[in-house]
C-alpha cells in the first residue's frame, strides 16, 4: 500500500505522479478551463486534495458526523497563494498517508486496503488529466518521459 501511495504522489515509475505533474504551474494556468464543463487543474487538484483528506481524517478515526461531503465544492479558482497553500497541502496529506500506512497495523491495513487502493486509482486518474491539460496546452516539459509506456489519457 505505501508503494502504491508512493507512486501516486512522488515515485515516477509507471506513470507520472501528481508532485511531478504540478510541479512549475502558476496559479493562472491551474485556473485555466476550456468552454465546456470539464475542470480546471486547480479544481482538480483540489478534488484530489479534498478526498484523501477526508479519507485520512476517517482512517485516524476522527469525527466525520458533522463533514458534509459536497464534491462540486472541491472545484474552484486560487490566487497565487492560494495555489501554493493546494499544492503544499496536498504534499503534506500525501506524506502523512505514506507515514500513517508505513507503521499501520494489520488490522488497519486489511479495513483499508480497498479504500486505500481506490483512492491511489482516483489520485492516478485525475493526475492523468492534469497532463493531458498540461499537453493540450503547452505547458508539459517535454523531457519528462514515462519510464515504461507514453500514454494518452483523456
């Protein structure tokens, strides 16, 4: 399970992870959105923030009855601060998830493992788009190349 959280937040190894697809975007280009309903990368990467933060809060147990869960809420703009406040959070969410796995017991790892598995599939899709957006639009560096395939995700 850390592998597999470490693949999705620093390890470049099958596919890109988000610290690498982030890396370098100003705030005005993680706000850019096309005409249609699909999502800028800053609510992107806010989404993903806002799910392994509310799973990490349940897996340390703590009192989720008052959380409303409000999905379209996690998509929004950020000013220049507030983007680097995301994309330092989001780091130190992941690192904590790495950590709290690390030294899980067995217990905690067999009641989580699926939840813990969907939320790295979720991290990884949605990572996906943000590169697809950074390729569409100029702002993916060229030299960074998979380690295994080149892929197309849309």
């Amino acid at each position: 399970m850390v592998e597999q959280l470490k693949s999705t937040h620093t390890n470049h190894e099958w596919f890109i992870p988000t610290k690498i697809a982030i890396e370098g975007l100003s705030a005005k280009q993680s706000n850019w959105k096309n005409s249609t309903e699909n999502h800028s990368i800053g609510g992107l990467v806010s989404h993903i923030l806002f799910w392994n933060e509310v799973n990490l809060r349940a897996f340390k147990g703590e009192d989720m009855s008052n959380f409303e869960v409000n999905n379209e809420t996690t998509f929004k703009k950020y000013s220049d601060d507030e983007w680097k406040n995301l994309v330092a959070k989001l780091d130190t969410i992941q690192i904590e998830w790495e950590l709290l796995t690390k030294n899980a017991t067995d217990k905690q790892l067999n009641e989580w493992s699926s939840e813990i598995a969907n939320m790295t599939a979720h991290n990884a899709y949605h990572t996906c788009q943000i590169i697809y957006i950074r390729k569409r639009k100029g702002w993916w560096n060229k030299k960074v190349r998979y380690m295994v395939y080149d892929t197309i995700c849309i």
